[in-house]
C-alpha cells in the first residue's frame, strides 16, 4: 500500500503540473519527506496526506483510489484481516479504513479509541469541508464538536459539519470503538 499511494501521490502532483518544491511549500512538509513518500519508502501520517491532498485540491480519497477496467475481489471486498491501517504519530488511535480504496468522496472507517487515548496528551483533532456520521459500536466517548461536548454510548449514532473542529476521546479504561463516515461536498 506505501508503494502505491506514493505512486499516486506523484501521479496527481505531476498531473496538475505541481512541483514537488510547490507541494512542500504549501503544506509545510520537508522536500525529503515528499520524496520519500512518493518513492514508496515511507508512509506518512493521516494528518499529512490530508495537507498533501489539500494542497493538490483533491480529495483525500483520491490518493487511495485505483483506476481500473478489470476489478477484482480484492477492489470491492475488504476481508476483516486485510484492512488497511491508518496510526497518527503521537496517538494511539487505529484508523481501520473499510473500503477498497475510499471512493466517491466519501471515506468509510472504523476506529478504535483504547481506554484513556487522548486524555493525557492532544486528541486527534479534524476538521475538513464535507458532513460527517458516526456510530458508537463499543464503548464510551467524550465526543467535541466546537465548543460543544457530549458523552455517547454503545448504539448511540449522529452527524455534523465536519468542517467544524471535532474529536473523540476515551476517557474509560475499556476500548471503544466508532464507525465513521465522512462524505465530501459534491455528492
């Protein structure tokens, strides 16, 4: 997958005629990191293809998405021991990404909060254009959108403007976990 989305990366990057010197401009990410990306060496955390995909005015989904003719299982089903994974430098959050690729402008995830994530240092903090929706499938979160807190449980499920600062946080010593989904402006 790291090999891959660096091609992608560099794909989109040279198809808007976009220097790598202009990439690392705008989204304050060193030229080694880039390049680093793109050749496949590394992977860069979620925050950063976020700035990436931002800079290049693509949605973040379509540095994951393939073009393909001839799709196989493996572009349509995801099996539960080969989703992709997604981890924030400085979180213990897990992204569990639930599609092929994250197509149509919307990003589908699983993500797991264990006991006291986000507590003792900074929550993972989002905020992108689009709306957003959310179900509790384990657990207790805090759940902040603005200045606004609320406390969901196990079943509990709602949906905001995504484009407002928001996070989850655990602050119970049992795992929990959410479904999210995230769809872009445009659909």
């Amino acid at each position: 997958m790291i090999e891959t989305t660096g091609k992608r990366i560099k794909e989109i990057r040279t198809s808007k005629k976009m220097s790598m010197a202009d990439l690392c401009k705008i989204t304050g990410v060193s030229k080694s990191l880039i390049s680093q990306v793109e050749r496949g060496e590394v992977y860069p955390s979620l925050t950063t293809l976020d700035k990436i995909a931002t800079a290049m005015n693509v949605p973040l989904n379509k540095i994951f998405q393939v073009d393909s003719d001839n799709l196989g299982e493996q572009d349509i089903v995801v099996r539960k021991d080969k989703r992709k994974k997604v981890l924030i430098p400085g979180s213990n959050n897990i992204y569990n990404v639930l599609t092929p690729s994250l197509h149509n402008d919307t990003e589908f995830l699983i993500i797991e909060y264990p006991p006291y994530s986000g507590t003792n240092d900074k929550p993972d903090y989002f905020r992108h254009d689009g709306e957003e929706y959310f179900y509790v499938l384990e657990g207790e979160l805090e759940f902040t959108v603005t200045d606004n807190t609320y406390t969901i449980y196990e079943g509990d499920s709602g949906s905001f403007n995504s484009s407002n600062v928001h996070y989850f946080v655990n602050n119970t010593n049992r795992d929990a976990k959410i479904i999210i989904c995230a769809i872009k402006p445009g659909l």
